[in-house]
C-alpha cells in the first residue's frame, strides 16, 4: 500500500510539474507569439536566468535614421512679409525687400476630392455610309458609373497590407470621397480580381524563389473556410523575394506549395521534421534557426536552474551569430576560424553535458515524453552540422526571423477581423501579400503597383544577375 501510495505521488508529481512549465510558457522561452504573454495564467519573459540580448528599446546606435529631406524644387512657395509699421511710423508695406531670412517646408497631402471622368464615346459616319464608334478603353468599366482604378488600388492596399476589415474600409472610402462608398462586395471583389491579376508574378517569384541559395522557410496557423478549421500559412522568403501558400502542415501541402520539391539550396527552418524529410532530393543543406534553439535553452534554464549547461550553450550560440553579423558586414565569406573555434568548443561542451544529465525516460521513444531539454540536446548533437552551418558561409542567415516577419501580417490579419470564410479568397489575399511584400524588398512604389496590377500590367521582379 505504502508503495503505492509513493507511486502514486510521484506521478501527481510529475503531472503538477509538467502543468506548471505548460502554463511557464512564453514567446521567451518557447515558439508562441509575444501577444500570448499577456493571456490570464501566463508568466511574462521577464527575469529569465539567461541573460538577454542587452540592447536597450528603440533605434540602436549606428542603425540609419529617416527624417524628413528637403525639397530643392517644392511644388508651391508662399511669401511671408512683415505686417505693420516701423519703430520710425513708416509703413513696413512700403519697405525695400533685402531677401529670404529663412525657409521652412511643409509636406502634406492635398485635399482629397473625388474626380470624375467622363469618357464619351463618340459614333462618326464615313463618307461610304458606315459608322464607328470609339473604342472604350480598358481601364474603363462597361458600367455607366464606376470607381477608377486608383479607389481600386487603395482598397486593396487598405485590406491586404494595412488589415482593414472590409465594412470601415468601405467607410473609409466614403469619408475620404465625400460618397456612399462603394459596397462590400465590391471590394471583396477586387480581390480576387487583383490576385488574378498578378498571378503570373507571383509565380515568377516563386520560380526565383527555387533558384535562389539561402530560403527561408516556416508556417503558422490560421482559420480559413466556411467552418473555421484551423490551416496552415506556409512562406518562403529571401531578403528579396517573398511568397504565401494556404494548406497544411503536411508533406502533401509541402509538396503543393511547390517550393522544396525543386529547391536546391540552403532550407533555414526551425526543428519541424517535414523540412528534413528525404523527398527534397535537391536540397543543398539546411541551418536550423537559432533563434528557436535560444528560445528553447532559455526553457531549458528555467527548468534546470542550477544547471550551467543552458547558459553556456545559450552564450556559445550568441557569441557565434554576432560573429557571424559582423564578418558578414566586413565582407568575410566566414568566421574566423580564431573566433568561431572557442565559440564551437564551448558549445559542444555544454550539450555533452547537458546529455549527460538529463537523462532519457526508458521505453518506447514515440510513446515516453522525454524531459524537458532532452530532445534539443538530442538534436544538437545529431545534428551539429545543421546548427553550425553559418559559421562557415555568411551568406546563410543564423535565424529565420525573416520568415517569421513575413507571416506575421496573417496573424495580425486574423487577430482584427476574426477567421476568413472562404480558403480560395484567403489564398487570393497570400498572392497579393506575396506580391506586394517583393515589391517592398525591391524599394518599388507599392499603390502603383497596385495600380499596374489592375490595369493590366503588373510589376514584376527582376532576373537575377549571374553570379
């Protein structure tokens, strides 16, 4: 009974521990968003044992700046004189202009009015008899009234790139056209008319995209369709090309996002197994994102706080990616093998050690949890080369926060105007953010994007230039 009884608290144990790391969890020490920190019962990043990056809030010293540059030719000048009268009485309108003291710029939009066009088309008859009537032009609807492509470009952008739900966008509209608006079909419509289309670039952009030597890749959730099921935002970005599929968290949707099947250069990812599985035959190799390792020793130290091991190799890896940053940013094609050898030494040290105590639970692997830390021991050691890539080609980013960045709209999306009821819709707005976000990277004007998109000629990245 006795031992039964000790079993017995022992589990209970076990259980109460596993609830209260389950309920630790945070976006310091594990992969969910910073938004979840402030949910009931979560315990904020704060006062964590390994230590953080040190960098205080706000611009960091050396980043560039913006400010405001001055115009050498503005688009109006107005002239301000002195008013009155002199000290002597005399009227200061009559006085002689000696010259400019000062200027000052004002940028500002100017008032929006709406504009309407009529376009008359006109019937003649030719001396033979027969008549002819214009052509209308393309950006003009057959509707007798309709808004131009400019309201069209602004309401795509309010809703793909600024997440404006579409009933205040359509007021948006309205307030800035001095109208009703347009409807929210209307502009429901427009997206799909728009994903169609730039469809050709993004598909160029997803051809760039498999040629390319560094991607980066990763998922996120998101609910999509009429019953709200839970799917899956897949991406794969460059620092100059981006691109966002819709489906799952499977091989099958791997495959369909079309991306790895043909991809032969390095995959950075985090530890999901589907990146490492064998059907991408062409890939070069992969770098596991740092970041998350940081996230996942950082967990490690706050389950095992008398432990070195999780500092150290929390430590090691920092150490590595700013060595890495600033070789990359001397023009250094590594790291010095001086810095990045003590780094690397140091590292592998703390999850030998970190192997040696932490123990596996016995039993089937698939079927025991193993304790926290054992796993991410596991998989440095047995993947080391996938860890320490950068090290030796600073072309390869250390982490993925790229790819994280880039699928961090969607959730923002979901988070203001809840779930999307149609898939085919949602994949029409990945196309059009895939769009839009190259643009960006590209330093392109993005409404005028839009613009061309809907007009009939979309923007599309250049070549690439042989290396």
């Amino acid at each position: 009974m006795l031992e039964e009884l000790r079993a017995a608290n022992a589990r209970l144990a076990e259980r109460v521990a596993a609830l209260e790391r389950a309920a630790g969890r945070n976006s310091g020490n594990s992969s969910m968003p910073p938004s979840t920190d402030d949910l009931p019962g979560r315990t904020k990043p704060v006062g964590r044992r390994v230590k953080g990056s040190g960098r205080s809030r706000g611009k960091q010293p050396g980043a560039p700046g913006s400010t405001l540059a001055w115009v050498g030719e503005p688009d109006e000048q107005i002239a301000h004189r002195p008013q009155g009268t002199c000290g002597c009485g005399a009227d200061l309108a009559d006085a002689a202009e000696v010259g400019i003291e000062r200027s000052h710029q004002v940028h500002d939009l100017p008032e929006i009015r709406i504009k309407v066009r009529q376009h008359d088309l006109y019937r003649v008859r030719c001396g033979c008899g027969r008549e002819h009537v214009a052509v209308r032009a393309g950006a003009v609807s057959a509707a007798p009234a309709s808004y131009g492509p400019t309201i069209r470009s602004l309401i795509v952008y309010l809703l793909i790139y600024q997440h404006v739900p579409v009933a205040r966008c359509v007021e948006l509209i309205a307030d800035l056209t001095g109208g009703t608006g347009p409807s929210t079909g209307f502009a429901h419509g427009l997206l799909a008319r728009c994903a169609t289309a730039v469809r050709q670039t993004v598909t160029t952009i997803k051809a760039l995209i498999t040629l390319a030597h560094v991607v980066g890749f990763d998922e996120t959730t998101l609910r999509a369709g009429p019953a709200g099921a839970k799917r899956h935002v897949l991406s794969a970005v460059t620092d100059r090309l981006s691109v966002f599929h819709l489906g799952g968290r499977d091989l099958d949707s791997f495959r369909e996002f079309g991306i790895l099947p043909g991809f032969a250069g390095i995959a950075v990812h985090d530890r999901y197994q589907n990146y490492f599985h064998p059907n991408w035959k062409r890939l070069a190799g992969h770098q596991v994102c740092t970041a998350h390792l940081l996230r996942d020793y950082t967990d490690a130290a706050e389950s095992y706080p008398d432990a070195v091991w999780p500092e150290q190799a929390h430590r090691a890896l920092r150490g590595l990616i700013h060595a890495s940053n600033q070789a990359r940013a001397a023009g250094q094609a590594e790291i010095a093998s001086a810095v990045r050898g003590p780094l690397i030494d140091s590292f592998r040290h703390a999850v030998r050690v970190g192997l040696a105590e932490v123990r596996p639970h016995p039993g089937p692997r698939h079927r025991t949890a193993q304790p926290p830390g054992r796993t991410l021991l596991e998989f440095c050691r047995d993947h080391e080369p996938e860890v320490l890539r950068f090290t030796t080609d600073t072309r390869i980013w250390p982490t993925n926060n790229i790819s994280e960045r880039g699928l961090r709209p969607s959730k923002t999306q979901q988070k203001i105007s809840g779930r999307l009821t149609s898939e085919d819709i949602t994949q029409d707005r990945l196309d059009i953010r895939s769009y839009i976000d190259t643009m960006r990277k590209h330093g392109a004007d993005v409404l005028a994007g839009i613009h061309a998109a809907l007009t009939g000629n979309p923007w599309c990245p250049p070549e690439p230039v042989p290396a």
